[in-house]
C-alpha cells in the first residue's frame, strides 16, 4: 500500500498541510486521524477547517463527541476517544455518506463502522520539540488518486 509522508516542524506548519489537502476533498470523504495525545490532530483538523473556508474556532470534540461547522463544505469532527463501545448508536454512519468531509479522531474506537475506503492520516512526534511526521495511507483508489494529486500539486 502506498503511503505518502510529510514533515512538519511547528504546529502551523501542520495546519498548513491539513489547509492544503482540504482543498482536495470531495462531499462524502472520511479522514481517520491517528496519533497520541498532543500528536497535533486537532491542528491538523483546524487546518483542513481554514481551507474549506470555516471562520470558526475549531478544537477538539472530546466530551461532545461531534462538532460539525459550516464552510465551502460542512466538516463532521469526531472524536470516538470517550466512547464505551462501537454499539453506541450516535448516527457516525449518516455523516460518512453525507454532504460533507468526516474528520474522526481515535478511528480505532468505531473501526467496524467506518467506510472501508478512506484517507488513514497518522501524526506522530518527532525527536525534536515540535517535530511531526504526517504519514498518509490512503484506502481506496478515491483515495489513492487524492494522495497522488495532492503530492503534485
């Protein structure tokens, strides 16, 4: 399987990546986040945010699980982190065959309901303070054809 890395060296830089790939997105497209706490998840969400034009402030939905914000396209954030089991029945579905992009953070917690095609973004630190490397696995040829776009650009 393909995957496509990236380095980021502050959190803006990590936003910047998240901004430019929003521009890639089509409505229906799932986005799993990956990474330990404090990986830079919601940065990279705040930037997938900025690039679909949301002016609002965006940070993790932890304790209310779904956030969704307007933009040039609706973003679903969800985060699954709290959650007991994949049985509790909170609609996850709707939103990954709706109008808009589907961020989810903590995939591992819902991974019998996601789509079986989508974009795996995984976040991990680096050596140095602020350091990341954001690793790409796409699942699915919709989302082999954005990783490749995405790269030559």
């Amino acid at each position: 399987m393909n995957t496509f890395t990236y380095k980021s060296h502050s959190p803006e830089e990590t936003m910047a990546v998240g901004q430019a790939l929003a521009h890639f997105f089509h409505p229906g497209d799932v986005i799993t986040l990956e990474g330990d706490l404090g990986a830079g998840k919601t940065h990279f969400t705040k930037g997938i945010a900025k690039g679909l034009g949301i002016t609002r402030v965006v940070n993790s939905p932890t304790f209310t699980i779904i956030k969704e914000y307007k933009g040039l396209l609706p973003l679903y954030h969800m985060d699954a982190y709290r959650l007991e089991s994949e049985e509790e029945d909170l609609g996850f579905e709707e939103y990954f065959t709706g109008e808009g992009i589907t961020v989810v953070e903590w995939p591992s917690k819902i991974e019998s309901i996601l789509p079986d095609e989508k974009l795996v973004v995984t976040i991990t630190l680096g050596e140095e303070a602020d350091t990341r490397s954001i690793r790409f696995t796409p699942v699915g040829n919709r989302y082999i054809s954005l990783c490749k776009e995405f790269e030559n650009r």
